[in-house]
C-alpha cells in the first residue's frame, strides 16, 4: 500500500507535538488522547517511515536523525492545511461582483436609499440587484443562491 494512504492528519500533529513536548502523556493530554492512542499512532509512524522516529530516555522521548529531518516539512504541510481551511473573509472595500436582494415596496422606499449610500461608500464595486419580494418560493431562491 502507498505510504501516502497509511498516513493521516493527526499523526502528523502527533509528530509536531512530539518535537515540542517530548512527552507522550503530555502529547496526549495535549490532543485529548489516551497514551496508548499515541503509542499506537507513533508506532504507525514507525512503520511508515521505518524509523524509531523518537526513542525514550529518561521521561523523554528524543527525536531521531530522520524524525529531525521531518520536523521541518510537517511544520510547513500543518501549516498550510490551517491556512486552506480558515474562513474566507468578506472585505466589503475589495469585493467585486453582485448581491441580489428580494424586497417589499415599502423596503425598496424606507430602507434601500440608505443601503445604496453605505454600499456606494463601504463596497464600490458591489453591485446590488433588487428583485420583488416573493414570498412563496423566497426559501428556493435563497437556497439556489439567487438571493
């Protein structure tokens, strides 16, 4: 089997936790895991990558030539997972392209001269499309992403 479908997210986080805290209890206390759960997972490493990985001394486990070797490209490949996973954030001044909004009349007349300005000022280049409130298929159009 392929190494790259015997290896998994967390076995990783366990390695960086490793290298930080060279503890398996604390390791574990750390992921909210049992110790035996992170035994079983560095042995998986183990296997993996056919090293010891981290050998105990004392209450320590010290990183191996190869583990040291790995520190550096777990580091960056959590990494970059954290950063494709963050939430993509809404910055109204950079936006570009178009919000359709379903309104009643007396919305369209009390309420959306006021939405234009702010959205003139806040978000330049937003357009805003204002259909007719239609009650009876609303739940539909927000769904399909109409509105």
């Amino acid at each position: 089997m392929n190494g790259m479908n015997r290896l998994d997210i967390k076995q990783l986080r366990v390695l960086q936790s490793l290298f930080d805290l060279k503890n398996l209890s604390q390791v574990a206390r750390k992921m909210g895991l049992t110790q035996q759960a992170i035994s079983e997972q560095l042995r998986k490493l183990r296997d993996l990558f056919d090293d010891r990985l981290f050998i105990r001394q004392g209450n320590s486990m010290v990183a191996t030539p190869k583990a040291l070797s790995l520190q550096q490209p777990i580091d960056e490949i959590l990494k970059q997972l954290e950063v494709l996973l963050e939430p993509e954030v809404f910055t109204p001044q950079t936006y570009k392209g178009v919000f359709t909004i379903s309104a009643t009349d007396y919305a369209t007349q009390a309420l959306l001269p006021q939405l234009f300005h702010i959205t003139r000022r806040e978000a330049p280049d937003l357009r805003l499309i204002v259909r007719d409130f239609a009650s009876d298929n609303i739940n539909q159009l927000i769904a399909a992403g109409e509105l």
